[in-house]
C-alpha cells in the first residue's frame, strides 16, 4: 500500500515534468526519489502516514514541475493562429489571383511570413515548407488556364488555316501525371506542417 | 539567516522569496558541502521560508547548470551514492556581490518601511 502511494506520486510527477529536457527530467526525478527514501529510511517500516506526510511535505507534483520549469527556463509553446493560417496560405494562398488578380499571389507570400516567424516548427521545417514548392498552387494554376487556352487560328500567307498555341502544351500522357504532382505536393507538404503543429517546448534562458 | 520570505497570501512576498532563494542555498553551502537531502530539509524547516521540500530540487538543479554549484557523488553507509553540493568559485564570488547588494538594499528598504527616509 505505501509502495503504491509513492509509485502513484512519482507517476504524476513523471507527466508533469514531461516537458523538461529528458536529462533534467531524469535527473530532477531520481534526486527526489532519493529524497523520499532518505526521509523514510529512518523507519523499518514506513505507515501510510509516513508515507503521506513525507509526501505532503515535498509539494504537489504539479508545484514542482512549474518551479522546474521557471527555474530551467523551459516555456510550453503552442500553436497560434498565424500557424494554422499559414498551413492554409502555402497551398491554397496562391489561388486568390482568381480573385484578386496578380496581387493574390500575395497570400503565398504572407503564408511564407507565418511561417518564418513561426515558434513552433523547427527550421528544417521552416524550409520544407518554404523551398520544397514555393508559391503553392498558384503554379499547377497558371499551367492549367495556359494549356492549349490561348489558340488562335488565322488564314496563313498560302490560304491555309493556321492554328497556333502560345504558352505551355504537353502531350496528356505526360502532362496529367505531372498536374497531378504539382497538386499533390503543396497539398502534402502542407500537411507535413501540420503533423508537426503541436505544443513544444523552447528554452528561454 | 535574513531569508525572511514565506509563501503568504500576499503574491508579491512569494516573488521576493524566489528572487533570493537561490542565494540562500548558496550561503548554505558557502562554509561546507551538503548533502541534497539535508540542505532541502534545512531550509524549508527555517522560519519564514515555508517552502516545499520539492521546488528546492529544481532550484540546486539550476545552480549546478549555471555552474554555481558542484556536485559530487559519495558513497553512503546505509543505500546508495548521495550527491553532495558545494560552492563554485564562481558561485563563491556571486554570492558575495550579492551580500553587498543585499545589505544596501535591506538597509535601505529597513529605514523606508520605518520611516525614517523621506
């Protein structure tokens, strides 16, 4: 019974101090076991009441954890709205040329902002996010109103009807798989982003 | 010792309490090495600290990173190794600035809170 007071202690204390480095955490939590043996060492047989008062007078885990973290300058960090904003805007940002014109390509690039002031995502995913497929949809867009779009036909010099494409034109056995990457990728990407969007910690001093 | 801060319902007592403890244990330390166990059980036994023994731990766990304190392992007659703390000289000349100061600035607040300075 007194065995389990304690194991039931240290599993609590264990969660709350989940967020310290592994080190300090392991560190932190043999050097109060320690303590809870050294107190109760004195008796052969340690009452539940010993048990408890020795407990009691360590302090909530809770306690502990949160002098721990201000002490070792840990802070929790949590995603905010820019982060979720920017998973959206990497992606999809790109396609407000549809209704904002030109100027819309400009919600890719305020995506790209969020996501370098981010506190969340490490660099390596800063740049995953960045470099792997800049401009997000926007370019499977302009590839796909530019296709065979812009054909005009014309009466040539020899009286034949000229038909001529300006822009990009694939043959479809090459062009639909790439359309489909081109898709996928910000889409995937984006998802990455937000598989890594969730509470870290940071060291502040 | 003047470490006459207690966990009272007035929040900014505990803020002062947390400000100077770390130099409490340093001062603790200051003559002798001490054992983690004993010197948590010293201070938080002392009049005014009322702390708990628990968020001492965090406190020796940042001194010893900032090199303040060093630790030792001994072996013990009863269980297993005890991890002994003593002073660095770097934490042996942060302490000592800090007594000044502390003496300054008791010394000061002393004659405020009694009314003597105007």
């Amino acid at each position: 019974m007194t065995r389990q007071t304690v194991d039931a202690y240290f599993d609590r204390l264990g969660r709350e101090l989940s967020d310290l480095p592994p080190q300090r955490r392991s560190e932190l939590m043999a050097e109060i076991r320690d303590h809870v043996d050294q107190a109760l060492a004195s008796k052969a047989d340690p009452s539940e009441a010993d048990v408890r008062n020795v407990l009691e007078r360590l302090g909530e885990p809770a306690d502990i954890a949160e002098e721990a973290r201000e002490r070792l300058g840990v802070r929790r960090v949590t995603p905010s709205w820019t982060d979720w904003t920017a998973i959206f805007l990497l992606p999809f940002g790109g396609l407000l040329v549809l209704v904002l014109g030109t100027l819309g390509a400009l919600g890719w690039v305020v995506g790209a902002i969020f996501v370098l002031i981010s506190r969340v995502w490490s660099t390596r995913d800063k740049m995953i996010g960045l470099l792997l497929f800049p401009g997000g949809l926007l370019l499977p867009l302009v590839l796909l109103l530019r296709v065979g779009a812009v054909c005009t036909s014309s009466f040539g010099p020899t009286g034949r009807t000229v038909r001529s494409c300006s822009g990009f034109t694939l043959s479809p056995i090459l062009g639909i798989p790439l359309l489909i990457v081109l898709v996928l990728t910000p889409i995937v990407v984006a998802a990455y982003l937000g598989s890594k969007l969730r509470a870290r910690t940071e060291q502040t001093s | 010792m003047w470490c006459m801060v207690a966990r009272t319902p007035e929040p900014r007592i505990g803020q002062l309490r947390r400000g100077v403890i770390e130099y409490c244990v340093m001062a603790l330390l200051e003559r002798d090495e001490g054992y983690g166990f004993d010197l948590v059980r010293e201070l938080a036994s002392l009049d005014g600290m009322e702390t708990s023994e628990g968020t001492l731990y965090p406190i020796l766990g940042r001194l010893r990173r900032d090199g303040l304190l060093e630790s030792t392992w001994r072996e013990s007659p009863t269980g297993p190794p005890r991890r002994y703390y003593r002073l660095s000289d770097k934490g042996r000349r942060g302490l000592g600035e800090f007594r000044q100061e502390w003496q300054r600035f008791a010394g000061t607040v002393g004659r405020i809170l009694g009314g003597e300075a105007r």
